[in-house]
C-alpha cells in the first residue's frame, strides 16, 4: 500500500467517524432530554394529584392545632368531677386521642413541620402537667382557672405550631 492509498482511505474514514462521533453527542443529548422531559411531566401528574391530598393533611393538622389551644380545649371539655387529677388525665388523653387520628397526616408534611406538630402537642401536655403541681390548684374548675390565667401573658405552642404550618403551605403554594 502506498501513502495516497492511505490518504485517500484516511480523507473518506475520517469525515465518517466525525460524524458518526457528533451523531453520537447528538443522540446522547436527545435521549437525556427527553427522559428530563418525562421525568417532569411524571413529577408534574403526581404533585397535581398530591396537591389536594398535602392541603387536606394540612387543613386537619391546621384543626388539631386549634383543638388542642388550651383556652379553646378547656372550654370545650368541662370537667366530670372536681377531682383535679382525673380532669389532667381526661384533657390528655383527648389531646393524645385526637393525635392518634391524624397520624397519617405524617407522610404529606416536611419532617420539620411534623417535629413542630408533635413539640406543641407535647408542650401543651406539660403545660397541663405543670399547671396541676402547682400549689394553686385544688380542683379541676382551678385547674382551668390557672391554665387560662397562665395564657393571658404568652403565646400558646399550637399557635406557634399553627404560624409554621402556614409558612409551610405558602411555600408549596
């Protein structure tokens, strides 16, 4: 083989094996986009059927928050006895009753927002805790009267909780 045949081989395969090279990198690159393209109309479809599903989560949590305020809780749910002990372990176990209902609500929320949910459920509990060992308290009408009283000069944790929750769904809104 001579050096023109060589040439004249190289001059025809090197054209063919940079097009076939940029035919490639054009492939590639369509293949890539498309699948980016799927990929956000997939994720576009779940988070329009997710959407009503979150806003429901968050509209229970939104009203497990107001049930469980203190002055809205103990207006709603008057003592039985004037034992005080027995008022205590009544408001909380409708406030842990109530929390065991809207469980589920986890999945629809940021681990962040369900923390804040579960910290204002548990101050408020030890907010009723702590109001029934105080010496003040000698009955369950007492107990309501220092827990109300106590409120007057501070925000309550699900009013706290509740002011995240909102952040939280203006963000995805």
């Amino acid at each position: 083989m001579d050096a023109t045949k060589i040439i004249e081989l190289l001059a025809y395969t090197l054209p063919a094996l940079i097009t076939g090279v940029v035919a490639y990198y054009f492939f590639e690159l369509h293949t890539k986009n498309e699948e980016g393209r799927r990929r956000y109309l997939l994720n576009k479809e779940a988070q329009k059927d997710a959407l009503p599903l979150r806003l429901q989560a968050f509209e229970r949590m939104t009203l497990y928050l107001e049930r469980i305020n203190p002055t809205k809780l103990l207006i709603r749910i008057t003592p039985i006895s004037s034992n005080k002990n027995d008022y205590e372990n009544y408001i909380i176990s409708q406030i842990e009753q109530e929390f065991e209902h809207n469980l589920s609500q986890q999945i629809y929320m940021s681990n962040e927002c369900w923390t804040i949910i579960v910290t204002a459920k548990n101050a408020t509990i030890q907010m009723i805790r702590k109001a029934n060992m105080s010496e003040r308290v000698d009955s369950a009408d007492k107990l309501r009267e220092v827990i109300l009283s106590d409120l007057m000069d501070k925000q309550t944790p699900s009013n706290a909780a509740l002011s995240f929750l909102k952040n939280e769904i203006n963000e995805f809104l």
